[in-house]
C-alpha cells in the first residue's frame, strides 16, 4: 500500500516506543505548543473567524456533491490553457503516467514543490527505480530526505528533528548529494538554512522538470494554487520547462471567490500568518496564455483518486475530504503530542491522519484498523479545524466500521467486507450487554450477584483487560442495587413513586 511506513506496527506499538523517547518527546512538546500559541493569536484578529470556518465547510461539502461536475469544468479549463490532464485510478498508475512523462523529457533529475499526494503514493521511491532523481526543495522535505527518514508532521515534516540534529544531517550527507555543507556550520537557523540554499540552487538551475501537489484547483479556470512560505516552490513552478502536479481530486474549489475564503484561513491555521509570504498561482502553460514571461511551456496534471472516490461514498467519513492540510489539529492533539507522527504509520499523522489514513487505505492491516483508536476523543480537533470536521465524529464511526468489518479491498468502485479480526470478545459483550438492558429480570438477577460477590472483585482487570486499568481503578459496586434500595426505603415496587 502506498503511503505506508514498510515494516510499521499498529500504533500501540508504535507509541509505546515513541514515548519512552525523551528527546522526540522534548521537540514536539516545544514545536507544537508554539505552533497553536501563535495560531491562536492569529485567529483571534478576525471577528469573522467563525463565519469563515463554516463558508469553507459549506464551500467544500458543496464541492464534494458536485465533484464529477467540478472535475469535468477543470480539465476542460485546464486544457483550453494549453495543459494536458491525466487521470490515475491509484498510486501505481500515478507513479506510471509520472514516471512516463520524465522519462518523456530525456531528463534523469526533477526538483520537487513539498507534496503531501507525492508521499502518499510514493513517488519519489517510483522514479528511482527508473533511475530518476527527485530533490526536495522544502527545508524540512530535504531535511528529511538527506536524514532517509520519513516526514512526521503534515506542516513541518521534520519536527521531530532539533537544530543540533539537523545541523549533523547536513555535515554528514549533503556531499554524497553534490555539494558539502559549509566547513564548521553551527546549528543557527541562519547557517542552516544558508546551507540549504546553496545545496539547492544549482539544482533549481540546471532543472528542466519540475513536480508538485497543489493546495487548491480553481474549476472555473484551470488555476492551480500553492501557497508556502520559503520561496522554493514558485522556484519549482516558473524555472522548468515542464510542470507535473499530482492533485487529489478533492482539491478543487469552484470559483476564485471560494478560493478567498482558504486563502484567509490555511496561513492561520497553519503557520499562524495573516498571508502565506509566497502564494503561487498558475493556469496551463505560457505558450497556453500569452506565450511570454514566467512558467513551464509544458504542464500536465495528474489528478489522483487513490481511495477518495470510496472515502467520498462513506457519509459520515467523507468529511475528511475537507482537509485544507493546515495541520491544526495535529498541534493541540495530546496523543500526537506525545506519540509523534512516525507512530500512525502514514504520511498523514495525526488526527486526521486517523481518520483519512483509513478511508483511503483500507483497514485491513493492523495499523490502519488501529488508527481510529489513535485518540482519547476531547475534541480539541474539531475546535481548530477551519473546515469544521468533526473529526472525533468520525473516529467513532471508524471504529464500528473496524468492529462490524469494514471495506477493505477496493477494486474500482467495487467494496468488499471480510470479518473483523480481534474483536471477538468485544463483540461477546456487547451482545450480552444487550440481551441483560432488554431482559429486566436477568439484569436485576447479575446486579444483586454483583453486589453480593463484590468484595472478591478485582481492583485491576486481568489477561487482555490489563492494559486498560493499568491507568484507571474499576468502580466500587455498592452493598445493593438501586432497585432494590428504593424499594426498602420507599416501600414500593419498581418505577413507583
């Protein structure tokens, strides 16, 4: 499956390893109790914060409805401006159609623009094996990148890495990619980063292919957006001759007065700025428009399914679909806090990460059957989310749908259902639970035996109960049931006053 950490473990396993790490837990601690500090002041100078947030709810959930139609006005805009579309059922035809087009180019390298939907498939790992090199150009993507690790936060992919540690990356492995770091780099922000930038300018230069994501489509036009803060993705999308964008089909928004909208709240949200510094926007190719002045002369968008259509047929779970990617909800998330993005086993961490991860993939392993659990459900996502997904909504619904036996197995449209695996004595429980609530004389018999066994009950649970009262005492169970006492005290039956 692509989009899954190989060899990853459910994600009980995952955070109980993660969490035992105090300097992971020392770096996340600081990174996202910044991060929220300044969002929640940023968010706080509109009046119309609220207001915004359901125009982008009604915005999206309009656009989901109406998302053939939508699909349908953007390849045609997009191809009256001189663009070619590409449509990919799934990430190996995705890699397939990328990989087709560089190879197309006579090139062997490509600079990359920071995309989630280019991890998601894999395609960086798809194009080396056609002996392709992609380079990040994102700080924190090629921090990553030259560390061969795995991104862990949806905003700040390298999170989990102080300045020390990253100062040691770059020592280390950025002459094995053509240029060493400079002799006796610090780990001050202004050194590190001037490091970067020389490693990468020669390769935005000589680049004759370039990739990207987008954060938003506009239908009506064909214009694609990205919006970032470092300036190295309009490097990506004007120097090039050829663009390729890899775009989710639930990036689309119908008209640019929608786009306003998510222009106000995704810099909020996410960096905590009133405007993203570097708002890129670009509709087809330069010999589409005027044939002068900035862009590639040749553009293909790839627009990806990948799960999405099957998400979106799920009523509760296409919520999800919403995201603007703004990371949010992953910085006041205490499990996230303290388990890290490497523990959901995805490109997409954290609480959304839970329920999106899922949808798209499947739950037939057991890290994807294990994410809806991923959350103690405060609800402290659903607060920030600026597209109102009701996130702890649908973790429940997630968690049915693993209990019950979920969709596993997409071919096409087609879902199929296999039985749920573990839950065997949950189920028992629930059944008995049941029959006891609609059986009043077998509740009242199990009551008053519980009472009268009560001081040999346990105060911990045992074998697979263990873990849950680890944390927690069980209840004391009173001298006598309550039926029992109001009719000794009250002298009448059950449910007289």
């Amino acid at each position: 499956m692509s989009g899954t950490f190989v060899g990853m473990p459910a994600f009980p396993e995952a955070a109980r390893d993660a969490v035992r790490d105090t300097t992971l837990r020392g770096n996340l601690r600081h990174a996202t109790h910044t991060i929220r500090a300044k969002r929640a002041k940023a968010v706080a100078e509109l009046e119309d914060w609220e207001r915004l947030r359901e125009a982008g709810k009604q915005i999206k959930d309009h656009t989901l409805r109406r998302l053939d139609h939508y699909l349908v006005q953007l390849e045609e805009a997009v191809t009256a401006a001189g663009g070619t579309v590409h449509w990919a059922a799934d990430a190996d035809e995705a890699n397939r159609i990328v990989a087709g087009l560089v190879r197309a180019t006579g090139e062997r390298e490509v600079v990359k623009v920071k995309s989630m939907a280019t991890q998601e498939i894999g395609l960086n790992e798809a194009l080396a094996a056609e002996g392709i090199a992609a380079y990040e150009t994102d700080l924190a993507e090629l921090i990553v990148q030259l560390g061969d690790d795995r991104p862990s936060h949806i905003l700040v992919p390298a999170i989990h890495r102080n300045r020390g540690e990253i100062r040691d990356i770059f020592a280390r492995t950025m002459s094995e990619w053509g240029r060493p770091a400079p002799d006796g780099l610090t780990d001050t922000p202004a050194e590190l980063a001037e490091a970067a930038r020389l490693h990468l300018r020669e390769k935005f230069l000589r680049a004759k292919v370039g990739i990207s994501g987008a954060n938003f489509m506009v239908a009506e036009t064909g214009t694609l957006v990205v919006v970032e803060s470092e300036g190295n993705g309009r490097m990506c999308l004007t120097l090039p001759e050829t663009l390729i964008s890899v775009v989710g089909i639930e990036k689309l928004v119908p008209t640019w007065r929608d786009l306003e909208v998510f222009l106000q709240t995704l810099p909020r949200s996410s960096t905590a700025e009133r405007m993203n510094p570097y708002t890129s926007m670009w509709t087809g190719t330069r010999d589409g428009l005027t044939g002068e002045g900035d862009g590639p002369r040749n553009f293909h968008l790839v627009l990806l399914d990948n799960g999405r259509t099957d998400t979106l047929a799920d009523e509760v779970g296409r919520q999800a679909l919403r995201c603007i990617r703004c990371s949010a909800c992953l910085n006041v998330c205490p499990v996230y806090e303290r388990a890290g993005g490497h523990a959901y086993g995805s490109v997409y961490p954290g609480p959304i990460g839970a329920i999106l991860s899922p949808q798209l993939r499947g739950t037939e392993s057991e890290i994807d059957a294990s994410l809806p659990y991923a959350s103690s459900l405060c609800g402290a996502c659903f607060e920030v989310c600026p597209v109102a997904i009701d996130i702890p909504e649908v973790l429940v619904h997630l968690r049915e749908r693993v209990v019950q036996g979920g969709p596993v197995t997409r071919r096409g449209t087609k879902v199929t259902l296999r039985p749920a695996k573990g839950h065997a004595a949950e189920r028992a429980a629930m059944r008995a639970a049941a029959f006891a609530f609609t059986h009043p004389g077998t509740l009242a018999a199990g009551q008053r035996l519980a009472a009268r066994t009560r001081r040999f009950h346990p105060r911990r649970l045992p074998g697979p109960g263990r873990a849950w009262s680890e944390s927690r005492e069980l209840p004391k169970v009173p001298a006598e049931p309550f039926r029992d006492w109001w009719r000794r005290t009250r002298g009448g039956k059950d449910g007289e006053k």
